[in-house]
C-alpha cells in the first residue's frame, strides 16, 4: 500500500476510536441516573427532629417509614436498632410482612396493629402475633454524624441486616 494512503488509513482509524470511546463514555453517563433522581429516591432524617419515646412517621419511595428514637427508658432490640450519640433508633418500612397492608400504631399498647388479619408487631417490628412471622422490614439506609439518609446502605445497615462487607 502507498505510504502516504497508509498515513491517511492510520489517522481515520484513530479518528474513528477516538469517536468510539467518546460516544460510549456518553452513553454511559446518560445510563446513570441523574443525581436529582438518586436524591428522590432518599429521605434525609435529622435525628434532633425526631421525638423521643415515640414513633415518627415519615416516608420513602412513596412507603410509610416508621422511626423510633429512644433512650433506655424504653426497653432496646440491640438486633433492630442502632446507637447515635446517646439515643437509639429503629427504622422500619411500615408495610405488613404478611400481604403487605399499613399497620397502625397503639401507642397505649406500644405495638403496630395490622388491620387487614389482625398481625401485631412490637415497638421494634418484631412479629408477636397473628399471621406474621417475619419482621418490618429495615430499609437500606447510611448514618451521616446526626442524619440517617434511607435509600444507601451503610455499614451500620449491612451489620444490622446481616450482610457481610
Ligand atoms: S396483611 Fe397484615 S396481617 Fe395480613
């Protein structure tokens, strides 16, 4: 081949996997969804807001989100909740683990009562009686100095859920 037709062939070429590594560099950012999504799908939670002793109800992804603060006059699930300064905290998905009605808080009784076959889970989520056997489920969720972010797991997430690193 003439050399200087070589030349040309080489810099077409290069000009071509240039483009290529562009353009799939592109595609592959367009792939990831944009940070403002990622910050929908997450609840941000300062915990000074919360009250104590008592369940706050929030939201995640559209489901209700069932926090408890506490100190040690409520008795501590070790297994279910976790420990920020001087207060402990349970986060529970407020879906019934049966067929997937909302419990209701008694806050006389300190339980969830679910209202579709009567299924009662503790202040921590724990299944006591009825046709649930399983536990509120514990959302994925990342501790940042005072705020919880729900929607990332973090280490405290993965110890507690049983997921090793
Ligand atoms: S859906 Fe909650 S007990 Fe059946």
């Amino acid at each position: 081949m003439d050399p200087k037709r070589r030349v040309v062939n080489y810099a077409l070429l290069g000009l071509v996997g240039t483009g290529g590594y562009v353009t799939t560099g592109w595609v592959f950012k367009s792939l990831e969804p944009p940070l403002k999504a990622q910050l929908n799908a997450a609840t941000l939670i300062d915990t000074s807001t919360l009250k104590l002793n008592e369940i706050s109800f929030l939201s995640w992804q559209k489901k209700p989100l069932f926090v408890l603060k506490q100190d040690s006059n409520l008795p501590i699930d070790r297994k279910r909740s976790f420990q920020i300064g001087s207060y402990f905290y349970t986060i529970m998905i407020g879906i019934c683990t049966h067929l997937g009605c909302i419990p209701k808080y008694e806050a006389s009784l300190q339980r969830f009562v679910c209202p579709c076959h009567n299924g009662i889970f503790s202040l921590h989520g724990n299944p006591i009686s009825g046709p649930v056997t399983k536990p509120l489920e514990i959302p994925p969720f990342l501790v940042e100095k005072d705020t919880i972010l729900v929607g990332q797991a973090g280490e405290i997430y993965k110890k507690l859920v049983g997921i090793k690193k």
